[in-house]
C-alpha cells in the first residue's frame, strides 16, 4: 500500500494510507481574510486526508493540524509501511442514495439553510 508518512520538525505526525482504490491527500493552507480574526492572525494548518469506498462517499482524516512560520514538513511516500488507523472517519449522508433521494436530501438541506437565512434576517429586521 502506498503511504505518506508526514512528519513536523522531525517528529512523526502520522503515516496515513488507504487500500485499493480511493483518495490520499497531504494539504497545506495558508488563509488570511480582510474582515475576520484571520486578518490579524492568519491561518496555517496542515490536513492530511482521503476518501474511500464506492464513489469515494467515506471521508478519512489522519490529522488536522495547526502550523506555524519557520515549521519543516516532510512528506515522504513510502510502500514499504503500514498506515496508521484514521483519526475521523465520516461517511458523506448521500451514499447509498438514489437519484430521487439525492434530490430529496438536497432540497432538505436547502430548506433548512433558507430557514436558517430568514431567521438572520428576521433578527437583524431586514426581513
């Protein structure tokens, strides 16, 4: 099996692999909005992730860490070891669906989100 193994300054974070068929991935991200907490501290965090099964409808994550300036990250990919167990495993909530049910789930989630919009606006009184 192929595996990542990730390390922080040295130190292990996690060796992360998934068997067969599916999705393996190492994500640094750097976010600095202009209107938010993230303006005067920016965001720095290291995901290290993937996805298994039909149509890739689970959802793993070995780690979801926080990174600072001046951290050396190592990703080295590797055959010759064995994965570590995920830390989250998160089955998406359309698998298994039909088309109709899909459409279903999904006009569900929008009505609620609406819900949640007019319920904003009726407290800001702009509805």
């Amino acid at each position: 099996m192929l595996c990542f193994r990730v390390l922080r300054n040295g130190r292990h974070l996690t060796t992360a692999g998934v068997p067969d068929f599916g999705v393996l991935s190492t994500i640094l991200t750097w976010v600095r909005r202009p209107h938010d907490e993230s303006n005067a501290c920016p965001e720095l965090t290291l995901h290290v992730g993937g996805s298994v099964g039909r149509e890739h409808r689970e959802h793993l994550t070995w780690r979801n860490v926080n990174i600072r300036a001046g951290d050396v990250l190592t990703v080295e990919v590797r055959e010759d070891l064995e994965a570590e167990p995920p830390r989250e495993r998160r089955v998406d909530e359309e698998a298994g669906l039909d088309e109709v049910a899909r459409l279903q789930l999904k006009k569900k989630n929008l009505e609620d989100w609406l819900a949640e919009v007019n319920e904003e606006l009726r407290e800001r009184g702009a509805a």
